[in-house]
C-alpha cells in the first residue's frame, strides 16, 4: 500500500511539472490571442488538480506511517545500541521506506545527486512560471481589444478629425517625455462615420490631421477604435499565438521574462538546491504539512487566473492575487524549501 502511494506520488509531481511548463508557456504568447485562452486554462487545471491529489496522497502515507506497519514506527539511534522510540513520526517513514526501498530501481534513491537535481529541477519550474506570468500580464490587451476582435477587426489608416482632447504626455524613470494619452476622433480612410477613440497612445503629440493607425471592426463602429502606436496591432488583429510580439510592450515583456526567469533560475537554483543539505531536501520534498501549503497556492494561484483566461471580469482580489503571483511563487516556494 505505501510502495503504491509512492509512485502515485512521484507520479503527480511528475505530471503536474509538465503541465504547469506547458501551460506557462502557453502564457507567453497567449496575451495577442482572443480569450478564453484555452490552452493554459486546461494545462493550468491539470496541474492544480495535480498539486491537490499530490498532497492528499501525502497526508494518507503520514497516516500509515503514524498508526500502521509498526516495524517502521522504530528506528536504532545510531551509537547507542537501543532502540530510540521517540521518533515514531512520519520523518522515519520517507526515510525507511519511500527514500530506501520505493526508489531503489532507479539506483539514485536517497543520492545527492538525485534530490539537489530533482529540486533544481523545480526551481527552474518556479523560476519560469514566474517569469511567464509577469510577461503575460505586461502584454495582455483590454477588453475593448476583445470586443474589437470579436467583431472582425481589422487595422487601417484614420485621419485626426477636430482637436484632441484629455491630451496627457506619458513619462518615463527620467521625467522624459515618451507619449502622449489622449482622447480622438478619427476618419478612416474608406470607411463609413466617425470613430471615437479613447485612451489612445502615441509617440508625438497628436493634431487635427494626424495620420495614425487605428484597430477597428467595420461592422461594428459603435465599438470605436484603438490605437497605441507601442503596440503591433496587426497581431492583435489576427489573435495570433505569437510570444513576445515585435512592439514596445513585446520588448519589455521579453526584458521582464529574461529578469525574472533566467536570472531569477541561474540564482535560485543553485541556492536552494545546490548549496543546500539533501537530508532536509528530501524531508521537505515528502512533508505532507510543507507541501500542503504549496499544493494550497498552486491551487489558488489558479482560481486566481481562472477568470482572467476566460476573460470573464475578475474580482479586485482575484486580480491582485494573479497579478502578485509572479512574486508570490518565489516566496512560498523560498520560504517551504529553505526554513
């Protein structure tokens, strides 16, 4: 029974990995897409439902090892020559018989080399779906684009039709101006009426018969139009599956990933795994109470998004705990693996 829960265990773990960096990778290029994003809403729920089956398998083992198979329950303290009953707890467990017997077909079990590298392993899992969801959410269009793209959008050239107005100059860390946010009217050119354009972005501050490039649906001109020269619209026209698109926002969401994923894993992954002691490792990695509190967030990490990918209106605390989780990741996991 206990080998059984072993290898459900491992197995969990295993096939929660992959689907969380299936579904991370997904998140890359799913921000030009129309949602519901699909692809890292299913992957996303795979992995959850791993973290959440993972542990209750977890808790079953540290109910054998508390009140069955009592040769387990005694372990020999080494030097003294009798038996040492006050480690009855499930420590004795994982070390007796997940650590030693389940694992020995791999010929690693209980090795440095296989619990730093499994361990590694998961820190550059953690270090990639931080970086994943900061880039996601850096590049995720409004609403308004999805309505748009909903009704057949499509990019044209619009003319500036009267004074702007609500005209705001965007500033960089420096105090430079690099924008301007303004309120337009625009003419496309071929096109039927007048369109209203709110919140629009350019480089140079727009005028009365300015040339811009609009994001509109022809059907659907009540819906106004979108422009933002910092953005490819074209991409966000075709809802294409496109990471890192070639814009402004594209490029910092590829300095955000690189930062936080790459960076991020080259540092993490040695420290928590490399420099640390493979005994407690290995006792954390079998801890029914510290991975409870990782399968917890992995789960409310993704009832967080949930409403996100299905572009359904996310409650303010739903969108701050999504929109922190870039963060969040690393702390929990931080903090479960190395205190």
């Amino acid at each position: 029974m206990v080998s059984a829960l072993v290898w459900f265990v491992r197995l969990c773990g295993l096939a929660g990995w992959g689907s969380a960096a299936v579904a991370c990778g997904w998140l890359l290029g799913a921000a030009p897409m129309s949602r519901p994003w699909d692809g890292p809403l299913v992957w996303g729920g795979v992995a959850a439902g791993c973290a959440a089956v993972r542990v209750l398998a977890l808790w079953a083992l540290r109910l054998i090892g508390e009140d069955g198979a009592p040769g387990w329950k005694v372990s020999l303290k080494k030097g003294t020559g009798r038996r040492d009953v006050r480690n009855v707890r499930h420590q004795d467990v994982w070390r007796r018989h997940v650590r030693w017997r389940s694992g020995r077909s791999f010929g690693l079990a209980g090795s440095a080399l296989w619990v730093k590298g499994r361990t590694a392993l998961v820190w550059l899992l953690v270090a990639f779906a931080a970086g994943a969801m900061f880039a996601c959410l850096m590049s995720m269009g409004s609403g308004r684009i999805d309505e748009l793209r909903d009704a057949g959008a499509e990019v044209a050239t619009a003319r500036v039709v009267g004074d702007p107005l609500r005209v705001r100059a965007e500033r960089d860390d420096e105090d430079q101006v690099k924008g301007y946010a303004s309120r337009l009217v625009v003419a496309v050119d071929g096109g039927a009426g007048r369109l209203t354009v709110k919140g629009a972005y350019t480089y140079d501050k727009p005028r009365e018969g300015t040339r811009v490039r609009v994001l509109w649906a022809p059907s659907a001109p009540g819906l106004g139009g979108y422009v933002n020269e910092s953005r490819d619209l074209p991409t966000l026209a075709a809802g294409r599956w496109q990471p890192f698109a070639d814009d402004e926002l594209g490029g910092a969401a590829l300095f955000a990933f690189v930062l936080v994923a790459v960076i991020g894993g080259l540092v993490m992954a040695p420290v928590f795994s490399l420099a640390a002691d493979e005994d407690s490792l290995e006792e954390r990695a079998w801890s029914a109470p510290w991975q409870t509190v990782r399968g917890l967030f992995v789960v409310g990490q993704y009832l967080a998004w949930r409403p996100i990918l299905l572009g359904q209106e996310a409650h303010w605390a739903s969108f701050a705990f999504a929109g922190g989780g870039f963060v969040l990741v690393l702390l929990v996991y931080a903090f479960t693996t190395a205190f």
